[in-house]
C-alpha cells in the first residue's frame, strides 16, 4: 500500500519528499560514466541514514529523487549530508574530477524539495516520465541555426 505509515517509538509517519538537485554549473556529467557510482553511493548513504528511495532518476544535468526521510532527520541536514557525502566519495573514486571541479564542489548551492503528501503516484510517474518530455521538447524546439558571419 502506497500509503502505509512507518513508525519509531513513539511515533507514525509518512514524509515523502521531492527532492532535485544540480552539478556545479549544471555541467552535463551525470549521465554518462558517473552515473553508475552516483547511484551505488546514494543507495549506501540513504541506507547508513534510515532513507528511502522510493523513485529516482539522473537526467543529464540534475537528480529526481523522491525519499521518504525520518521525522528524526531534518530535510536540509539531510541533503546537505547527501550532496557533502556523495561529492567526497566521487571525488575519492574518480581521481580525475579534481581537475574538472576545484576545491571538491562537485554539486551546486541548494536544491528543489516539496511535499509529497498523498500526491505519490503523480510525482513517481513524472520523475519516470521526466527525460521523456525533455527529448519531446528539444525535438519540437530544434531551430536551424545559420553562421551570423557568412
């Protein structure tokens, strides 16, 4: 069941969130060869911390996630747990991002989160369907660009 409480203690709960982030300068990185570590590290950190991953997916510049977090657990702490977290370890395994992204900022300042509420279902299919629309827009939107110097 979609909406099934979870329970600590003293305490039921149902927090789902929406969360998107970016890489510093909305650099079109994730897709390619980092997106298999990014997802193995983000399964580890959630997991260390009592996280859910319930749907996620890495476009090429920016991560849907939607994660159900411990009332325990602030969102922002959390998420600057996760960004801080999983930068170090990518920059740990792939030696070679320190010269493309100093000083160990690998993602941008801030991120997207809302509530889910009860709204589950709509937000799993349009992080499903998310890269979908993308490619729709870009093929409707594709213009012919002539050089302004000929």
């Amino acid at each position: 069941m979609a909406n099934k409480a979870n329970s600590l203690a003293h305490t039921k709960w149902l927090c789902k969130y929406h969360v998107v982030f970016t890489p510093k300068y909305r650099r079109k990185i994730i897709y390619a060869q980092y997106r298999e570590s990014l997802i193995e590290i983000f399964k580890r950190l959630c997991r260390f911390k009592g996280v859910e991953i319930i749907e996620g997916h890495m476009m090429l510049d920016h991560v849907h996630l939607l994660l159900s977090i411990p009332p325990r657990i602030a969102v922002s702490d959390f998420m600057g747990y996760l960004k801080g977290k999983s930068a170090l370890m990518m920059f740990d395994k792939h030696a070679n991002l320190k010269y493309k992204f100093g000083n160990r900022h690998f993602w941008a300042e801030g991120y997207y989160v809302s509530t889910v509420g009860l709204n589950e279902a709509t937000i799993k299919k349009y992080i499903q369907e998310q890269e979908k629309k993308d490619i729709l827009k870009d093929k409707l939107s594709i213009k012919e660009y002539e050089d302004p110097f000929k």
